[in-house]
C-alpha cells in the first residue's frame, strides 16, 4: 500500500515578510508627500477595519506599521473593552503622531504641546500640516474622514499659501508663543491707534454736544 504525500501549505494566519514604517523611518528620514498621502489612507483604514472588529490599537506607532507590497498592516494588536471601542480618539492621536513622524522625521515630543510640522519642515503642504494638527487636538475627526483627507491630500504647496496659513510667530515651533510677535506687532500697533483715535473723535463729538 503506497501513501501519496502531498505538500503541506503554509498557514493562512502565516504574515508575510514585509518593512516596518519605524525601520523605513530610521533609513530613509522623513517621507516624502505622495509617500505619508498613501500610507496615511491604508493606516487609517487598517485602523477602521480593525475598530469594526472591536480592535482598536490605541498604541500604534511607527514599529506597528508594516508595510507588505502594496498592502499595509498593523501587527501585535489585541481585543478592547468596548468602553474602549467606543472611544476614537486615542487611535486619531496615534495616527496624528505617526503622520507628524512621516512629515517631519521626528517623533512627536512626549510632554508639552505638539510642534507644528511646517515650523520644523517649511516645504510641507499646509493641507497636510492642517490635518495633522487636527489628528493631534483633543477633539479630532474621526478616522474615516482622517482616511479620505489623507487620500486627497495635495503634492505640494499652492503658491501664496505660506503666508496666509503659517504666520511667523508659528515658525519658530512654538504654539504657545505670543502671537503678536514679529509681524504681529504691527498689526497691534495699528489696531491700538484705531482705537486710540475712535475713542478721541467719541470724546470731541460728546464735547460738542455738551
């Protein structure tokens, strides 16, 4: 009696080899903007799909990111609670801190407020700046909407946009900073003498009247 033996197949839970985000990161630097478009969107939506299954990640960090082809996945994940299910926010944060990575090649600081990534990396599209500024508030957007934003940021920065959205007091990193420094003084000063003169026509007219 002969037996056939077949080979065995690997099995389907077996992960594919693949690059984490944090290996990538620490060889390569910051990511350029097409690169943080793309692996924004998949690691927003590996973090939706995940929270649908009541498994939201709430740690993710660069080294949870691994990039397998064209595919993005987030490994050592485990169930919550869903009190924790319920709760988005922890998980927008840590896109927003992965995404301040990608943008600007420096982790975001553990303590204080988070820096703004165009006062670290001026050539970076205010849209992208914008999101990950939301991402990183204690009201963020919800992850759905972080996928698509990030799926339609732009390449790079329209012309004039530079002074508009990023005022120089912001460009030193800062957010706390007195926003009327640098140019903001004179904008001050201005609205000083405006009022300063109003209120001196207000007393000559009640003079007048009286």
């Amino acid at each position: 009696m002969s037996v056939r033996t077949l080979p065995l197949a690997p099995p389907r839970f077996a992960r594919q080899p693949g690059e984490s985000l944090a290996s990538r990161l620490a060889r390569d630097g910051r990511l350029d903007v097409p690169q943080i478009r793309v692996l924004g969107a998949r690691i927003a939506t590996a973090l939706v799909s995940l929270r649908d299954v009541g498994i939201p990640h709430r740690a993710i960090t660069p080294a949870h990111v691994v990039m397998t082809g064209e595919r993005v996945e987030l490994r050592q994940v485990a169930p919550a609670s869903p009190a924790l299910v319920a709760d988005e926010a922890a998980d927008a944060y840590a896109l927003g801190a992965i995404a301040f990575e990608m943008a600007t090649g420096r982790s975001l600081p553990s303590s204080g407020a988070p820096p703004y990534a165009r006062a670290l990396e001026p050539d970076l599209p205010a849209p992208l700046e914008a999101l990950i500024t939301r991402l990183l508030r204690d009201e963020p957007p919800s992850l759905r909407y972080a996928a698509a934003a990030f799926d339609t940021l732009p390449d790079a920065l329209p012309m004039g946009v530079d002074i508009v959205t990023l005022p120089s007091w912001r460009r030193d990193g800062d957010p706390n900073r007195n926003p009327w420094g640098h140019y903001g003084r004179w904008t001050a000063a201005a609205i000083g003498a405006v009022v300063l003169a109003l209120a001196i026509v207000a007393a000559l007219i009640l003079s007048a009247w009286s």
